[in-house]
C-alpha cells in the first residue's frame, strides 16, 4: 500500500505486485528514498486525471533513469483499462517511464501505451476534488498541489 498526504487529504493506493513487478518496484523505492516529497500533481486534467511525480514540475523531469513498459494483455489489470482510481505511469514514448504517474478521476478509453501498477482503495474523492481545481497553461494548478509525504506499508 502507498499512501500519498496531499494538500487536499490522503490518497491509498493498492499496488498491482503480479501484474506490473518492476514499475512498482521503482516507484516503491523512490518513495522510500523521499523522491516524491514536496512534488506536486503538475498536470490536472477535469473530467480525465491528475499527473504528478516531476521534480521540475513542468511535465519533462524525471529520476534520471528510464525503464520499459509492463504491458501484458493477460493481465486484469491490462484488460479492465483506464477506469476510474486506476494508477499508471505516464510517459513519453514506449519505455520511457521514470518517475511521473497519474490517477484516473473518470473512465477514459486509452490507448494500452502506460503501465497500470495500482488503484486507488482510499481517497478517491482527494482525486475528484484535486481534478476540479483551477488550472492555467498546460493544465497546471493555479495554486501547487503538493504531495508533501509519499510513505510504503
């Protein structure tokens, strides 16, 4: 389990071990290193998702490192898709991911192009009130959403 403290409330997120071993490895080891702390959900689409996990809060940072894609269509996880509280990294390209992930706040048919390693059991309504805040250029919040603690259990 993942819990994210953000500036809206708590967000528990169930990781998906069998379906996406090494994207939930990687981001259980950068939140235990502190790499989420203090970053912000850069990217808030209403309707759609909230994206976060950049350290330069503009959509183009990441840990330094790339890694590739899960993406098994034997999967649960592969065939339900894009739904609501599902968590998937986002990325730039096939095996580009790195730290940046995003939780869906509506069902969304997608592409099968990004790696689903999670869902969200706790706080759901977090990700609806964080996807409905004001945003500017490039879908950034007006006022920072900040993940200020990012813990594993």
């Amino acid at each position: 389990m993942i819990t994210l403290e953000t500036t809206y409330g708590k967000i528990v997120i169930q990781t998906y071990d069998a379906d996406a071993p090494n994207t939930v490895s990687n981001f259980i080891t950068l939140a235990n290193k502190g790499f989420y702390n203090g970053l912000t959900f850069h990217r808030v689409i209403k309707g759609f998702m909230i994206q976060g996990g950049d350290p330069t809060g503009n959509g183009t940072g990441g840990p330094g490192y790339q890694f590739a894609d899960e993406l098994n269509p034997q999967t649960a996880s592969y065939k339900a898709g894009y739904k609501t509280g599902v968590v998937a990294m986002a990325n730039a390209g096939p095996n580009t991911n790195g730290s940046q992930f995003f939780i869906m706040a509506a069902d969304y048919p997608l592409p099968n192009s990004y790696t689903i390693f999670g869902k969200v059991v706790s706080g759901q309504d977090v990700v609806n009130t964080i996807v409905n805040v004001p945003t500017g250029q490039n879908d950034k919040p007006l006022t920072p959403v900040v993940m200020s603690k990012v813990t594993v259990k």
